[in-house]
C-alpha cells in the first residue's frame, strides 16, 4: 500500500507484474479515480475506452488474478492434498492422460486381480453362486503410517473379496486397519503396497480416480449435512454437486426420502433432526448419484420374464434387493426353460437367482407354529422379512432374484463444474434465506450504508437546486417602438467599414430588437449599451 501514492511514477511493466496481486490490482484503479476525481475530472463508464480506461485495465487484472488462483487452487489440490487425499505427482498435467480423460469401460464382474483363495480353517468358503460376482477385490494392501520415532503398520497384506449384491461389515478394535481400509477404497487414502480393484478398475489408476469415485456411496463417521437447510434441500444441493442431471434431481430425491422413509421430515431443518435422523440424512446423501448400492428393480420386465414361462407364476414378496415368486408344480416342465432364460440374463438385469423347495416338514412346522420357516437355500441373497409378515408360502416352490443396479447416469467436465456452482450458489441463498437474524443483519448494514448516501443526495439537491433561465435578447434590449427604459437598450451596430450595412440591420430588426447604427468608432464614455457589435473589414 506505500506505492498507491507514487501510482503515477510506477513504471508500466512493474505495474503488470504487481497486478497478479488482488489487492494491487484493486488498489490501482481505486487511486487513479481518486486522482481524476481530485483533477475534476471524474471517471465514468461511458469514457472507459478514453481517460477513465484504468477501470477496465483494473477489471482485466482483477479477472485475470481470479482465474490464475483457480487453477492454483486445483494445482496445488493435486500436489499438496489434506489428510483425505491423494498426492500427484508435480508434473502430472503434463502426462497425456491427464488431457484426454480415459471413459470406464464395463468389465463383467469377477474379473481382474483374482487372489489366492486361503484355505486355512478361519477362512470362510465362497458359495458357489457368489463366483464371479467380486465387485471389490483386494489383493495384499498394506498401509504404513511413518512416525518421528516408528512406523505404525495399520494394513498387513489384506486379502478380501466383497461381492455385489452383500452386505459387508468390516470388524475389529479400535486401531485394527477399519478406517483406513476405507479411506482406500473411496479414494480418500493411497495404500502403500497392493492393490484394489472396484469393478474391475484399479484404484492406482489416478486418471479413473474420478470415475470410480462416482460409483461410490461414501457414509463416513461424521455427518455431513447444511445446519440451516431443510432435509430435501440438503439431498438437492448434493445430488446436483455429484453430478445428477437437473431433470433427475426431484425424482432422485423423492426416491432417497422414501427408501429411507424420511419423507415425514423433509421440510425439517437438519439442525433440529434427531441423533438418528441426522444419520440417515446423511446415508441418503452417499446413495444419491449413481453409487453401485442401491438396486433399480424393473420389477414388471422380469415378471413378465417369468410369465412367458410359467403364466401362473405370483409374485409373492418384494423387497429392496429381491423379489419372491411362487411357481406351482403343475407347470415343472417349463422350469428348465425359465432358468435357461434366467441365467442369461445373470450380470445384466439379474445379479442371481436360487430356488427352494417346500417340504412336509415345513408344513408341519408352518401349521404348529412350532418354529419360524426358514424361506430356502438362498445364502446371503436372503432377506429376512417383517415380523408381521408370514414366512411361509402355501405353495411347493419359489425362487427369489436378486436385481442388479444400473443407478443414475451422472454428467461430468464443464456440465458438472456449472452445476457444482450453481449449487453452491444455491447453498448460499437458501442460508440466507432461512437464517432470519443474518438476514436481518444484512439488511440493517446496507441500510447503514446506503441510507447516509441517499439522505445525504436529497438534501444537497434541496437546497442546491439549479433554475433554469433562458437567455434571449428580450432580458437586455428594447423591441422596435419600446419607450425608453433604464435597464434596456437598443442594441448597438459600430459601422468601421465606410459601406452601407442595411442588410444587416434589417435582418436584427426582423428578430423583434431595436438597432442604433454609428458609423466610426464608438465612444463608452458618453452614451451606454448593454451590448454591441462591431463591424470591421477584412484588409484581405
């Protein structure tokens, strides 16, 4: 700031490069209106080509600065991450790659880094109906946290397959690896060694980071939600963050607000949410997007599927991931048909399907209500009904089908950063909006502002008001035939050139002004006019 009074001795080149700096380039065009101001002068936008041009060299600059920090900013978001992310290398706009964004292609499941299956005693074995199906696969992770003093091994060697359609709980005390496992997996975190794959993509891979991540619903420990917005609200402003089209974002939220039953409180602020439903505002949030969680079941496509095979076929129970359907014996010839057609559709529109057979002694067991039915062999595609609900079906086979998800197809490049801030921008309006005393507050310093100014305008203009007052030659001289007056005179023709001037008096008189003509030069001493004009020759 001690170079703003010598401005004008700045030479232009140092002036330029000081310019990258907000407050010089700011600062700039505030003085040089100062000094045109103090000058008289004034500076205007209808001049900013002519004198007043330093309001657009300064707006240039102030542009400019904005958008070599944006692309600061996200350098050095890249290459100097928070503890939640991931570290590039410092030249990694330089790789190709970088520019030319690769697409995800579909790879089936089950494809990928295949681990080796531990058989010891504590390993689980894989069901049958699972092979294939690995939507994550680690393979030997390691994580290692370097300290002043030692190393602290938080992954050692993790072998682990998660399979689509599951619900995996991660388990162990406080420190085991659980957190920082899934800081891995979300992309939040790099491991030290190993490798893991989601959906058959590398998660080393920095340039599918972005597309990975956007198949992730991510719940972390902390909720993260907007204080002063109501539920839907907050679900709107992060569905358009991670990307949902702008047609899709009431139906997606909708969708989230009923498959969570929060639809009772959507117009509550999360601020007075409950401890619970301050959770499941926050798990509606990871669901929203396209994450490979949540099912969209065409529950009509495959029972129509069904009924082409075995027309008597009921759709008995449906749930979130599966549905049950009952098939009579009567029709058993048309099974081997129906499962050949389901089979194809297995890694579509089908993640699996397994059958199971009523037996008397479920009968039994159903009409004594000696014991709860268990519903068949169906492994973890299983879902245990209601309480209220009965568990057994009166007919001899059912067969339940677990659908895969296609989730929401999300936008990305310029698309999505216009949405990302428009949504912020929406953020801000809404708190606004519902924060009645920062309202206020606001509303109360522009009033402080403003009103000073507008006062102070409309007393200067009272008392300074500017009459307007037309000059004609009425006010200073008498019409032809006007008595004489004391504050008006004829007006005054001084004839220096020895030539007749009648024309012109003529034309005077015709303008309703009377005329005395003197021929020689004029004495002020002796006779006077309240005005005069002098005519002279041209020796030319």
């Amino acid at each position: 700031m001690g170079l703003l009074p010598l401005v004008n001795a700045i030479p232009k080149s140092l002036e330029v490069f000081l310019s990258i700096f907000h407050p010089f380039s700011f600062a700039i065009g505030i003085v040089e209106s100062m000094h045109m101001e103090n000058d008289l002068q004034g500076a205007f936008f209808s001049d900013i080509g002519g004198d007043s041009s330093h309001i657009l060299s300064s707006a240039i600059y102030l542009t400019l600065d904005s958008v070599l920090y944006i692309i600061l900013t996200l350098y050095f978001d890249k290459i100097i991450p928070d503890k939640h992310g991931v570290k590039h290398n410092p030249l990694f706009c330089l790789n190709p790659s970088f520019w030319s964004k690769k697409k995800m292609t579909t790879v089936p499941l089950g494809e990928g880094e295949h681990i080796k299956e531990d058989s010891g005693d504590y390993a689980e074995k894989v069901p049958i109906e699972l092979l294939g199906k690995e939507a994550i696969r680690i393979s030997n992770v390691k994580k290692m946290y370097s300290g002043k003093d030692k190393t602290t091994e938080a992954l050692r060697g993790l072998n682990l397959d998660i399979y689509e359609g599951q619900i995996t709980a991660l388990l162990g005390h406080s420190g085991a690896g659980k957190t920082t496992l899934l800081n891995i997996l979300s992309g939040m975190g790099r491991a030290t060694g190993g490798s893991a794959n989601i959906y058959g993509h590398p998660l080393s891979d920095l340039s599918l980071r972005q597309e990975i991540q956007r198949k992730i619903g991510f719940c972390p420990q902390i909720d993260i939600y907007f204080e002063l917005l109501t539920v839907k609200e907050n679900l709107e402003v992060f569905a358009q963050i991670k990307g949902v089209p702008r047609s899709k974002v009431k139906s997606e939220v909708e969708k989230v607000l009923s498959d969570l039953d929060i639809e009772n409180i959507e117009d509550m602020k999360a601020n007075k949410l409950s401890g619970g439903q301050r959770r499941k505002l926050t798990l509606g949030i990871a669901l929203l997007g396209d994450p490979k969680v949540t099912p969209s079941c065409d529950t009509e496509a495959i029972t129509s599927l069904i009924k082409q095979h075995v027309s008597s076929a009921k759709l008995s129970t449906q749930n979130v991931e599966d549905l049950t359907f009952t098939l009579p014996f009567l029709n058993m010839d048309a099974f081997p048909a129906l499962f050949s057609d389901l089979e194809g559709h297995v890694g579509r529109d089908i993640v699996s399907y397994g059958v199971s057979i009523t037996t008397l002694d479920d009968v039994f067991l159903k009409l004594e209500g000696e014991a709860e039915i268990e519903k068949g062999d169906y492994g973890v595609f299983a879902q245990e009904q209601n309480e209220e609900e009965d568990h057994f079906s009166s007919e001899p086979e059912d067969s339940s089908l677990l659908m895969s998800d296609s989730g929401t197809p999300t936008i990305s490049g310029l698309a999505l950063w216009r949405q990302q801030v428009l949504a912020v921008a929406r953020i801000r309006y809404l708190k606004v909006i519902h924060d009645i005393k920062g309202f206020r507050s606001i509303l109360l310093l522009l009033a402080l502002f403003i009103l000073p100014l507008v006062t102070t305008t409309i007393v200067v203009n009272s008392f300074h008001s500017t009459n307007t007052w037309e000059l004609t030659p009425q006010l200073y001289f008498r019409r032809p035939g006007d008595r004489a007056h004391r504050y008006y005179s004829n007006l005054l023709l001084v004839n220096t050139t020895g030539l007749p001037i009648e024309n012109l008096v003529h034309g005077i008189t015709a303008q309703n002004i009377a005329v005395d003509v003197l021929d020689g030069p004029y004495d002020e001493n002796t006779t006077a006019y309240n005005g005069a004009i002098e005519i002279t020759r041209d020796n030319n």
